[in-house]
C-alpha cells in the first residue's frame, strides 16, 4: 500500500489535525513513511497565523516538487489545514507539481481524495467547502504501536472562533465556532484513558466559547442531536459555563489524571472557570492567559474585548485561587500605531505579572483582516528592536523563576525521552514546565515527586536520588536507556 508523509505546522490542533489525518489513513490501508524521501504521499498540514508560516511550507513545497522531478519519482503531493483554506484553488496555480488542496472542514476525506488521485479517478482535487458536522470529525487516535501508547493526549473539542480580533486571519481559515457534544468528547477520552492516557488537552481555537454557540437546531452546542431537551436541571444549580461543564464531565473519567486546554481567551476566564481551579484537583495549576498588549489603546484597536486591568484582575484571582500557578501568555509586538509609550505598556505588563513563559510574535498583515489596513504600519526595523527588547525582558523573569523552582518537589507526569538526550526521561510539572531527571523507561506514565536541582533555559533538571524513588536500570530487555548517564550536578 501507498506509504504516506505528513508534516506539521503550527499549533497543537493541527498537530492533532494531523494525528487525525495519520490514523484516518493507517486505517484505509496506508501506511505511515518515516521520512518524505521514502514516501509515495507528501502531506504539509499549514499553518496561516503569520507570514512567516505561510512561506515556510510553500518553500519547502517547492523544493520537494524540484527534488521529485530531479529524480523522477513520482509522488503525490498536497496541502492540508489553514493555509490550503485560504488559498485553495490558487495554490494548484502557484505549485504546478501539487495535486490536493484540502481545506480544515474536509481533512476526515483526505483518504478519499487520495485514493480517488491513485486510482486516477481525478487529476487534482481542491475541497474547502463548508461542511456542517466536520468539528466532530477530529476524533480518531494512532493506534499505540507496540502497547505502550503515549500518556498524554490531545482531544479536539471545537472548531472555529467568531471573536474576530483584528490582526486574525483564524475565523477565515477555521471558520465560526462549532463545538463537539459533551458525551462524544468523554466518550473519546474514556477510551484513550483505557488505552493508559492519563493527560489529556482539551484543544480548540478560543476553548472558552465552548458550547456558547447553539447548534443549527437551535439546541445547545454542547449536546448531543439525540439527547433530550431541555436538559432538567434543580433549581438550586450553580450557573455553569459549557466549558466548565465539560472540564467537570472530563474529570470525572477514571485514570485520567490531569486535565490541560488551550488556547483560551482571557474573557472567558470567568468566576465558574477560576473557581473551577481550586475544586477540581485534575485541573492542573497552569493557564494560558494571550494578552497581545499591555496597551488599552492596542487592545481596543485589536478588539480584544478586555481592557488591562481586566487582565490583570484574571491573573491576581486565579493567583489567588492556586498561588503556584504557572500562567503563559502570547503578545504581538508592532501592531499598527503602536507607539513606544504603548509598547512599554506591554513590557510593564510583563513586569508586573512576571509569565513563566511568553510567545512573542512580530506583527504579521494578514489578508482580510482589519488590522492590514489600519494606519501607521510600523518599519520592520521597529518592529525587529521592540521583539528583541521584550524578548530580553521576557526571557529575564523566566529565568528569575525558572531559578525559583530550584530546591522545590514537584509532581512531573513521565512522558518519555528527553528530546535532546534520549538517556535521559522527561516529564511536565503539573505547572506545565519541562522536567529533565535521570530515569528509565519503566517511569514512563508515572506521576513522581521529583526535586528540582537546577534550572536551565525552559528547562528544569531533578534529582532522581529521593526516597522511594528507584531510577534503576531499564527493566526491559528492549529498553532504548541503554546505561543510566552520571546524575545530573546538584544546584
Ligand atoms: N501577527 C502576529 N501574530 C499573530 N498572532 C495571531 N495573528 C497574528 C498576526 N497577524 C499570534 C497571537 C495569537 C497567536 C496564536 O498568534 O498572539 O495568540
């Protein structure tokens, strides 16, 4: 059977996208190639947030057309996800040597198009068509290979955002929100919690509208076509938000241990949802909080909806609710007319909340969105000298603490390797910071108490010798370890 490549950009739904896709293909009979060059089918699932991500896969598109022809192998190839969305038909234009374009609403049909292409049933195929029903479409897994399948799992439960941000190019490529039921969600996570999955992330474009949205029935978008409605409820019960709903349903899924999302928007950071981080023990201390700016005048001008001390209310309650808690955040720096008084705005901002961890990202005119003709487009220079000031900045308090963990115990969930030693194992502290220790691939799936002895950049290392911990050798003959390395310097 054809032997097929898919390679990723951007955020964690299109990896999932993606994973979809995998398993969607594995199941049709396809086979999953390990690299490009020994493959039949090369997929690029794209990204369009920015420019960058744009010309990024259609250069390497380009340049895996010129190696195909060089040497004559004959291989398929298409765009996925975003940037397919929004370019579609043009990009069959651009690229004479691609044969599919499919669009975020159709990805569950790629086997289709693909064997249509094989059998030569068509030439080219192009589908980024709307289709009603597809949000709940991201729902097949790999199949674990060798029964030890991965301990964490993304889970798609909406598609699509209707907050239409000025800068944005995402309702355009995703389309208006549309959420999975409910059931359908917790039935995919009890079965990936059977499959040994303790940690899942609950993933959408603006996860907090959850559910806000009715379906086309006009029955909530949280439930099921056949459930019924209106759903009884006592009186008495607290006022919920779907999403908070559907955190307390996930909660309740035996074996799953820890709960994470993304991406949020900071207005749906309501009381239901900061409380909900105090009650719910598997939700862990960890909140993604996009500010873009630290300037009123900026986020007005993006319609953010929230104003800076909005902002700053959200972070000192749900400080208040798990003092430990690790909050991220992603700031655009050049937004047309930001001035240098609205930039340090942003980087006081940075200062007062002290992130753990920033995205940072130049400005980037997208296509039909406001923002690309607003006045005042700032020169690249600018905008080059603020990233790096704020990344300076940035990179400075997490740093201070990063260095602040050193001495603590942390619980780390086991994920697997270490990417950049594979002697090593690695893990998340519930926090969501990377933990590198000595251990062994039996800790795999384990929670730990793990002390922290030192910290790097973005990483934190830990002492295996605590008591009851037992970094022995690898327990299986199979064991990739190989020797355990030197523990790592204390301090
Ligand atoms: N230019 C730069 N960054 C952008 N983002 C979204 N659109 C743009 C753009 N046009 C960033 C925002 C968002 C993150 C996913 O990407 O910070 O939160």
């Amino acid at each position: 059977m054809p032997s097929v490549y898919i390679k990723t950009y951007g955020c964690q739904m299109n990896v999932r996208d993606s994973e979809a896709v995998a398993a969607q293909l594995l199941a049709r009979g396809y086979t999953l190639a390990p690299s490009e060059d020994q493959a039949d089918i090369v997929l690029l699932n794209t990204c369009s947030v920015r420019d960058h991500a744009e010309q990024t896969a259609l250069n390497k598109m380009r340049a895996l057309a010129a190696d195909f022809r060089r040497s004559g192998r004959e291989v398929v190839l298409g765009f996925l996800g975003c940037m397919a969305q929004s370019r579609g038909e043009e990009l069959l234009r651009q690229l004479p040597g691609v044969d599919l374009v499919i669009g975020t609403q159709k990805l569950h049909r790629t086997a289709e198009y693909l064997d249509d292409l094989l059998r030569g049933r068509r030439t080219r195929v192009v589908d980024t068509a709307p289709e009603p029903g597809s949000e709940s479409a991201i729902r097949e897994h790999l199949p674990a290979g060798d029964g030890s399948g991965p301990v964490t799992a993304y889970v798609s439960i909406m598609q699509g955002c209707n907050q239409h941000c000025t800068f944005c190019i995402v309702p355009q490529t995703r389309g208006p929100e549309r959420s999975r039921s409910i059931r359908d969600i917790v039935t995919e996570c009890r079965e990936l919690a059977a499959r040994g999955v303790k940690e899942i992330t609950l993933l959408g474009q603006i996860v907090t509208s959850y559910g806000r949205r009715p379906g086309p029935d006009g029955r909530p978008g949280w439930l099921a076509p056949d459930e019924p409605w209106p759903v009884p409820e006592p009186e008495s019960a607290p006022k919920r938000s779907p999403f908070v709903r559907l955190l307390e349903a996930v909660h309740e899924i035996e074996g799953i241990e820890r709960i994470r999302f993304t991406a949020p928007h900071p207005k749906g950071y309501g009381e239901d949802l900061i409380e909900a981080y105090g009650r719910l023990p598997k939700l862990v201390e960890s909140a993604h909080l996009p500010v873009q700016s630290g300037s009123n005048r900026i986020l007005k001008l993006m319609r953010r909806g929230y104003t800076r001390e909005r902002f700053l209310e959200i972070v000192s309650r749900l400080r208040a609710v798990q003092p430990g808690i690790g909050i991220s955040t992603d700031i655009i720096v050049g937004f047309p007319g930001e001035t240098e008084e609205d930039f340090q705005q942003t980087l006081e901002l940075c200062r007062e909340v002290e992130f753990d961890n920033v995205f940072l990202f130049k400005y980037s005119p997208r296509r039909n969105t406001p923002a690309a003709t607003m006045p005042g487009a700032l020169p690249e220079e600018v905008i080059e000298e603020r990233h790096a000031r704020a990344l300076e900045l940035i990179n400075s308090i997490a740093r201070r603490r990063y260095a602040a963990m050193v001495g603590r115990t942390v619980q780390i969930l086991v994920e697997g390797p270490s990417k950049k030693n594979p002697h090593r194992m690695m893990g998340r502290t519930r926090c969501n910071k990377i933990v590198v220790f000595d251990g062994s691939p039996r800790h795999r799936g384990q929670l730990l108490d793990i002390r922290i002895v030192r910290a790097g950049n973005y990483t934190l290392y830990g002492d295996p010798a605590i008591v009851g911990f037992d970094s022995g050798a690898p327990v299986s003959a199979s064991s990739p370890a190989g020797p355990e390395p030197a523990g790592v310097p204390a301090g």
